[in-house]
C-alpha cells in the first residue's frame, strides 16, 4: 500500500521543483522588462492623477456658455451689415 504513495510522490516532487524553478525564472529572468515597463507605466498613472486632482478647479467642467438671444427689436453688438441704398 505504501509503495503506492512513494511511487507517486516521484512524480509530484519533481514537478513541485521543476514548477518552482520555472516561475523563479520567469519572475526574475524573463520577464523583469515587462514588469519594469508596467512598473513605469503605473507610477506615470499615478504622478498624472496626482497632479491632476492636486487642484480641484482642475477636475471641474466648465459648462459651456449659451448664447442667449437678443430682446424683440434690439440689434445685436459689432459691425453692421452692409445697407443697400
């Protein structure tokens, strides 16, 4: 009965191991780039959002201005239109 277990755990162990040194080599290997560029990217997030909200006049819209329209009979501000005469 217990050679049945030790005849398995020849199988797991090594993967354990294997799997262990795989992971370490991609964490510290291949893809430190990758995890240095993403690294980058974020603190850049963040130095943006912090700059961005550090005012809160800069978070705030402003609402467009609507023009409103002129009294019944008024004429509106600047040039006058050519006059033919």
């Amino acid at each position: 009965m217990y050679t049945v277990f030790n005849f398995d755990f020849i199988f797991v162990l090594p993967t354990m191991v294997g799997g262990a040194i795989l992971f370490l080599w991609i964490r510290f290997i291949h893809f430190p780039p990758l995890i240095q560029a993403y690294e980058e990217r974020l603190a850049r997030q963040r130095y943006f959002q912090r700059s961005k909200t550090a005012h809160p006049e800069a978070t705030i819209r402003k609402r467009p201005t609507r023009h409103q329209a002129p009294p019944a009979g008024s004429l509106p501000d600047g040039p006058r239109a050519s006059h033919r005469g």
